[in-house]
C-alpha cells in the first residue's frame, strides 16, 4: 500500500530553515505535486522561502501550467528548473 508524501512528511515542513535544501522524491501518483501546490507553497510564500522543482522535462511543464494560474504572491517564491541530485 503506498502512502501519500503527505503523510511522511505530515507538518514536518514548518521545521524547514532557509538555505535547506530538502529533496521530496517518491513514485509518480503518491501525491508530490498536490502537497507542493496545497501545503508547501501557501506557507513558503508567507515566510519567503524558495521552492525549486522538477527532476524530468515533462514534469515542469506540468508545473509551469499548474503554477501560472496562482496569484503572484504565491508564484513569486517558486523557481522550476530541473535539478539532478
């Protein structure tokens, strides 16, 4: 039964200082984008925290069109690029 990265990281993110760099990698459809866009991004823009996404080219574009429908203050925080580990 796979989890939702919800539930790993639970509220674990309100932890998470400035210059951290936290890596969320889990299987296609565990729920990595709907945690980014409903619980990372709401409290990143509040703290000015940067948010860097993506790991495949098909996946920032998914992204990008997700992220340009958020108001600027929301979208203003987040940089997609393609970071390899």
């Amino acid at each position: 039964l796979m989890k939702w990265v919800s539930d790993y990281i639970g509220e674990e993110y309100k932890d998470w200082e400035g210059g951290n760099k936290i890596f969320i990698t889990s299987p296609t459809g565990s729920g990595n984008t709907q945690f980014i866009l409903k619980t990372l991004l709401s409290c990143f823009s509040i703290e000015n925290k940067k948010l860097y996404l993506v790991n495949r080219r098909i996946l920032k574009k998914q992204m990008e069109t997700e992220i340009s429908r958020l108001p600027y203050e929301q979208k203003s925080n987040i940089v997609i690029e393609i970071v390899r580990k």
